[in-house]
C-alpha cells in the first residue's frame, strides 16, 4: 500500500512536469502519438526511521526531486521538500536503491525527471 501511495503521489508531480512538452499515455486510443510512459518502480524497498529520531516520534513525507534514467536507475537525487536532515538522507539512501522500468517515448526508453513521496511514520 505504501508503495501505491508513494507511486500515485510520484504520478500526479511528474504528470504536471510532462505536459509541458508530452502527455502522459493512458493506454487508450485517445492518447497523443507523443505521450510519455512514466517509470514504473520494480523495486523499492522502504526508507529506514532515523534512529536518533525515534524518541521525537516525528511523522510525515520528504519529496525528491529524481532523474530516472534509461536504465531505469534513479540518478541526479535532491530534496524538493525537507523533514529534517536526517529524514531526507534516509529518503535518499532508500530511493537511490530503487529500480524502475523506464520512462518510454515512441518506444524507446528516455530520462525522465519525476518527484518521489517518501513517507515516514513512527511505530509505536
């Protein structure tokens, strides 16, 4: 489920960014004969709480600002919005282990700037 969360979040500001030059393809005969694929993640484990955040109890989302390439490898990793430092190194260190099939254009895999919830929730 958290990965759904993460992907539709990831979906809805990377959209906005592709319009400005593509659409994104809905898989129907309505979409535009330059429509973009986003990525897809294939693996994308959770981030791990900072340690010494535990006793803070702090929730919430740290948002990347990421570059998958046509590999599929997550590359050029920066924060767009910030939970405290130790949050967005976790955010990082987990989303620069993520694997994802390409973003396609014309049927050829292209770079593709994406934005990345990365959610953070204490266990109680």
């Amino acid at each position: 489920m958290k990965l759904i969360s993460a992907l539709l979040a990831c979906l809805l500001i990377c959209s906005s960014a592709v319009r400005a030059s593509s659409d994104i393809c809905n898989g129907n005969a309505s979409d535009s004969p330059d429509c973009v694929t986003p990525p897809t993640a294939t693996y994308s484990p959770e981030a791990k709480y900072p340690d010494n955040e535990r006793k803070t109890g702090h929730e919430g989302d740290v948002i990347l600002k990421v570059l998958i390439d046509t590999d599929g490898t997550p590359r050029d990793i920066s924060v767009a919005r910030s939970l405290g430092p130790d949050f967005d190194a976790a955010a990082i260190a987990a989303v620069q282990t993520w694997r994802f099939t390409p973003a396609m254009k014309y049927g050829k895999p292209i770079p593709f700037h994406m934005g990345i919830q990365v959610a953070f929730h204490a266990r109680r």
